[in-house]
C-alpha cells in the first residue's frame, strides 16, 4: 500500500513540476488586432514567436508582451518594434530583448500582450 502510494505521489509530483513550468500558452490571439501568435518562447537568447497577419490588409504593429507572477507583479517584458505584416503573412521575432530574468519570465503565471501601435495600410 505504502509503495503504491509513494509511486501515485512521485507520477503526480512529476505532472504538477512539467505543467508549472509554462502556465502560459504559446499560441492565441492578440487582443485588439486581427494577429496572432504562435510558437511563443522564452529562453536565455530572448523572446521567440510568429506573428500572423490574419486580416485582409497589410497593418503596422508594434507590441508589448508582460509576464505576471501569479500574484500580479511584473516578472519582466519584452517590445516587439514596429513592423509591417503582409496581409495573410508571418513575420517570424527570435532572439528579441527581455527585460528580468529569463527563467522567472518562462514559469510566470501568465502573460499579456498588448498593441502598442496597430495601423490598418490601405492602399
């Protein structure tokens, strides 16, 4: 009985660290644009992630992403530059500038991004 347990305890100590290690997800939409991300990861090189323009028309975009602590404080961020996506395109970041320190950022509770610039090009 006791071993059973001890088996039952260390698989679910197991589940509970791999699922702690990235509460955030590395896909989803960007609120207040029509761009998506996928791909998201943070590392000691930085900030990598796909961007894609899922709208009819070319934008301008710049963003911010925040990694919050599960009680709400800043863990750090990274900014996206400004860039133009083709309509239906991907722009691929890699290696972008991460303020605080990149494990603390990659175990965060969650995440936020947030437009900064985002410019429809009509021609």
């Amino acid at each position: 009985m006791k071993k059973t347990m001890c088996i039952v305890i260390a698989v679910l100590s197991v589940f509970l660290t791999a699922t702690a290690v990235c509460a955030w997800k590395a896909d989803g939409a960007i609120p207040g644009t029509d761009i998506s991300y996928s791909g998201l990861t943070v590392s000691r090189n930085g900030v990598a992630v796909k961007l894609t323009n899922n709208s009819g028309y070319d934008v301008k975009v710049s963003l911010k992403l925040t990694f919050l602590s599960a009680d709400g404080n800043v863990d750090g961020y990274a900014l996206f530059g400004m860039r133009t996506i083709a309509a239906g395109s991907e722009a691929a970041v890699s290696r972008n500038y991460l303020t605080g320190k990149w494990k603390t950022c990659q175990k965060s509770a969650r995440i936020i991004f947030e437009k900064m610039t985002y410019e429809l090009i009509y021609y």
